[in-house]
C-alpha cells in the first residue's frame, strides 16, 4: 500500500494534479507512520538538525555558484 500510494501520488503530481498527488501522500505517510511508530519518532528527533545541515549545504552550494560566477565575468575573451 505504501508503494502503491508514493508511486500514484508521483504520478498525479507530475501529471499536474496537485491535490489528489498530495491527499495520495498524506495516505501512504498515514500508513508508514503507524507501521514504524519508533522510528519516526527517532527521525522527528532528528529533523531539526537535518534541517540545519540541508541549510548549511544550500548555503555552501550558493556561496560557490557566486565565486564561479565572479571568475566567468573576470576571464577574458
């Protein structure tokens, strides 16, 4: 059912049905939740610094794009 349910919602969303794509989601989250009670839980605990390490990555990735974009306007030709 958790397939089943990532798998239509994914292709609802590409589709350009949003809400039907996310309702489908919201399903197949409903049923992994009360399958694996204890390990999203664990997960829940953990978010906040998976949210931090995403942001830090973002903002080293941005950094980056920046500096190659000041050597492209520098080079000559």
């Amino acid at each position: 059912m958790i397939a089943g349910s990532a798998g239509a919602s994914l292709a609802l969303l590409l589709e350009r049905r949003k809400t039907a794509g996310v309702l489908l989601a919201g399903v197949g989250l409903v049923t992994l939740a009360s399958e694996h009670r204890d390990k999203l839980g664990a997960l829940y605990q953990k978010l906040p610094d998976y949210m931090e390490q995403g942001k830090r990555l973002l903002e080293t990735a941005s950094q980056l794009g920046e500096q190659v974009s000041q050597l492209a306007e520098r080079r000559p030709g």
